[in-house]
C-alpha cells in the first residue's frame, strides 16, 4: 500500500512508495527570483503528448524552441501519480508524487531548473477538488478525508469543513508549498475550485493562498491561478490570486469563428461581439447575468474593478479542444482569415494569453480525452463518453457515435501526441511565424505597459453587429486601440485613428491608405504615446 504523501511510486499507485531524498538533488537557480505576472505568455501542454517520448527530458529540449516563439511560462497539466500509463492527469490518487511514466523526481527539477536558466516560469496544475477513481486507499484508512454532506461531479467530495478537516487542510496546503518548495515551481493552477464545497471562512482557496504568500511568495515570485466555471470575481479583488482562466473570452471568440451554438454556447449566441468586448474590456462576459444554459441561474460576479492582467485568455485548451467528441483544434474548424485576426487579439489585448501546445503551428493532431483503466473501469469510461455526447445533434445517431475515439483505447493516446515534422511544412510553418511575430510586438511594445495595470480603464463600442473598437489606458498613460471587423464581409466605419500602428492584417492599412472599410476578418493594434482626453 503507498504512501499517501509519497514522492514517488515506480511501480504505479498499487505499488510501494520509494523513498526519495529532497535534498540530493544539485540546484543551480539561486538568482532565480520570477517574472512579474504581467509578463506571462502561458504555453499549456501535456507531458505525455508533448513529445513522441512524452517525459520531462524530452520536454526540457523543447525548451529553446519555446523561448524562441515568446512564451514566458510553460503550464504542466497535472502529473500527479495516476492509475495507468496514459492520462490527462485529472485522475491522481497521490498528489505529491511525479507520475512515473513521465520521468523521476530529479529528472521534473532538471526541467524546472532548465526552464528558469531560459527565463521560462514553470507552472503546474493541480486537483483538489477530487481524487481519482482507481488507486485511492485514502477511503480505507482515513474516511474522514471524505465528506458526509456535500457531493461532486466526480464522487464523494473532500472533507474541507466537516469534523476532522483539520488534517485534511493541511494535507492540501502543504502539496501546494510542496511543489513550490520543493521543484521551485513558479506558480499553481488550481483545477476546478467551483467544484470544491468548504463552508468555513476562510475557505480552503483562501488558507492555500495565505499559505503561499507567507512562505515562497516572501522571497520570490509566485502566482496562484483558478479554474472558476462560476466568475467568482471576489478572489482576483483580496490580491493573493495572480488570475483566473477566461472561459468567456474563449466562447465569445469561438462562436464568432465558427457559429457554433450546443452546450455553452447557447449563451453566446447573442450578440457575441458585445460579450467579446466586455471580456476585453472587463474580464468576464457574465457578471451575475443569467445564464441559459444553467438554466436560468445567474452567473459570476462583478469585476469591472479588477485588472486585466487578471484574466486568462485563450482559444484552446486542454478542455475546449478535448472536451469535444473527436478533439478537433480551432484550426479545423473555421477558416484561416477568422483565425488569423482572433489570434491577434488574442495575443495583442492586456490579458496574459495562453496557448495549447501546437495550436502555435495549426497542429492537425486531435486531442481527445484519453485514461488507461482496468477494463470493467475503462469500459464504464469509454460508454459514458459515448453517452455523453448523445445530446448534440451531430452525434445523436449510433453510426455517428462511432466515429469518437474511446477514451481507455491506446489509440486515442498516441493520436494525441504532437507531430513535430508538421512545423517544417506549410502552412504550419507560416502559422509559427504568424505567432512569434504577434509575441515579439506584444513583448517590445505592449508588456512594458502592463505593469501596474488597474482596473476600469478600458472601454469597447459596437460599431456594428460584427465590428467594434476597444481603447485601453495603458500604466504610462499610453492608449493601445483595437479595430476589428470580424465577419466575412467588408464593414464600411469610421476608420479615423491615431497613433503607430503595431498591427494590421490588412496591407492598405499598413500604408496609411484607409478609405472608410475595414476588409473582412481585418484587425489592426494602434499605439498612441499621447492619448487625446475623451
């Protein structure tokens, strides 16, 4: 039987824990002291599918490849020691150990160590709303890690506020200093914490967080960052938490691409421009208005106050690409040009931006959800998966059902694994050009500006159902302005403008020849030194 802390375990999470000197290994990153929040370009991958041999080594020489595109942090989906060979992580049953399959303890610090020499912050999310469901012996010797009362979507919820918590909090804060401390992480995404029920105050996200400013946040630079599905502005405003993924941004950009409006979506089908310019402007799109797809409850709170630094943005991750039924990217999805100006504001606008591993190059490969259970287990997965998606019209049919690739299936794992060879050809070539040349502009004309940024001090307007304009007052007192016409159709505006132009995806913009139109799925970034006062 493991050890519930252990700090590794070789022989997967039925075997014994092997003992492990934190001490031995050699650190060379005593000048290392952070980056600055503001700063961040987030680069999420996977470790098992990053690389064909999916393990820390050979993540660590992609590192340069990394630098040279503009990322600032790389983001480790979770490697807690899970059931199995293949996982997307959120399956872990002994959270302080580096699953195996990806390497050893010393061989996680080798990559930290070598990202820090780069300049790269390392980040690492973790799971504590839910263990996993193969390999927890915690039920057996410590039931009062387990709730009585409340419920999650994955089981019996963690005990956070029940008689004998106490313990229970301790274990969870002390796995967050862990991978701080001890792999001198830069920073924590907690997964899920609207799913994590604690009536106590303060809740268990506010202790971790205390937790960590007391300890290595004291000496170095580290950021906390949520998963929230509810909008929960109220932990961006107490100014321990660094951000909050933007799951608004990513619905709002993705409707406007693809017109797509099953699940979630429904809730942005109307008018998804104004959403679009509120996130850009505000962070969440939903503010404690109601919500269709909740039926009829409202979500999120009010953050008009907080920065914008504060909100994650993407068009893919982990979740929006493999929560689809055959794990297509955005790439495939709608046509070039659209995604050739929502990556620009993606990349342009003041929110931290976050790319899924190959969506640099418009990977072709799929990534669907994908576990390696025992076969009663994998077979339940499997059928769920398929149930799942009997909802959306496109897969109501059995025939069509079998086109989804099974999760406990060997296949669906290998599918996944990034094709390194597709960056040397086109059009994938041009697509990483495309991406490290909207970083380079973001890294010498906008970051600088970020610094210190407050909240409230952008604005977007509507200049017609698809076209709109965003002004937003930079820490120097600089204004970067976006015009963006995202339709397929010319738009005739207003085009009067100021300032450098850092981008424009049209060339008669480039030479200053704006005639009254904005050419379809046309963005183009001004910088204004001198903003006029409105």
């Amino acid at each position: 039987m493991p050890d519930p802390a252990s700090r590794a375990n070789p022989y997967d999470v039925h075997g014994s824990s092997q003992v492990v000197d934190p001490s031995a290994f050699d650190w060379q990153d005593d000048t290392w002291k952070g980056r600055l929040w503001y700063e961040s370009v987030i680069y999420e991958l996977h470790v098992g599918t990053f690389t064909a041999e999916g393990t820390f080594t050979a993540a660590l020489q992609r590192l340069d490849y990394l630098v040279e595109l503009g990322i600032t942090a790389i983001e480790l989906m979770p490697i807690a020691d899970f059931p199995g060979k293949r996982n997307w992580g959120y399956d872990g049953v002994l959270l302080f150990a580096p699953d195996s399959c990806y390497g050893t303890p010393e061989e996680l610090k080798a990559l930290v160590q070598a990202a820090h020499t780069r300049g790269l912050m390392v980040l690492l999310d973790v799971v504590y709303n839910h263990f996993g469901p193969d390999g927890n012996y915690l039920h057996a010797y410590a039931p009062q890690f387990f709730s009585e009362h409340h419920h999650s979507p994955w089981g019996a919820a963690i005990n956070f506020d029940g008689k004998g918590s106490r313990m229970v909090r301790d274990f969870f804060i002390h796995n967050a200093l862990y991978w701080l401390e001890e792999y001198h992480l830069d920073g924590l995404r907690l997964d899920a914490v609207h799913a994590i029920v604690d009536d106590s105050r303060p809740n268990i996200v506010e202790e971790i967080a205390a937790a960590v400013q007391a300890s290595p946040g004291c000496v170095r630079q580290v950021h906390l960052i949520l998963e929230n599905d509810a909008n929960v502005a109220r932990y961006l405003q107490q100014g321990t938490i660094a951000a909050q993924w933007n799951d608004d941004i990513h619905h709002a950009l993705h409707v406007l691409l693809t017109g797509e409006s099953a699940g979630y979506y429904q809730d942005f089908m109307q008018q998804p421009l104004q959403h679009l310019g509120r996130c850009l402007t505000e962070g969440f799109a939903y503010q404690g208005e109601v919500s269709a797809y909740r039926g009829g409850k409202t979500r999120g709170e009010p953050c008009s106050d907080v920065p914008l630094t504060a909100f994650v943005s993407f068009l893919q991750n982990h979740d929006q690409v493999g929560n689809r039924a055959l794990g297509e990217r955005i790439s495939n999805l709608c046509d070039p040009d659209a995604l050739r100006a929502a990556t620009a504001i993606l990349l342009l606008a003041p929110s931290p931006p976050l790319l899924f591993m190959g969506q640099e190059w418009a990977s072709s490969q799929p990534f669907t959800y994908f576990v390696d259970f025992p076969e009663e287990l994998g077979n339940k997965v499997n059928q769920g998966r398929l149930q799942e998606f009997t909802q959306f019209p496109a897969f109501n049919d059995a025939e069509l059902r079998r086109k989804i690739p099974l999760p406990n299936a060997a296949n669906t794992y290998q599918l996944a694994k990034l094709d390194w060879d597709e960056i040397n050809h086109a059009p994938h070539q041009q697509w990483f050009e495309y991406h490290q040349e909207l970083l380079h502009i973001r890294s010498s004309h906008i970051t600088p500006r970020l610094k210190a940024m407050v909240g409230g001090q952008a604005h977007y307007r509507l200049l017609n159902e698809r076209t709109l304009s965003v002004e937003w007052r930079l820490n120097d007192g600089s204004a970067l302005r976006l015009l963006a016409n995202l339709d397929s159709e010319p738009a005739k505006v207003d085009c009067s403008r100021s300032g450098e132009v850092l981008f424009a995806s049209d060339a008669e913009v480039k030479k200053n020849q704006l005639q009254g139109s904005l050419s379809p799925w046309s963005v183009i970034f001004c910088l204004d030194e001198e903003p006029k006062n409105d």
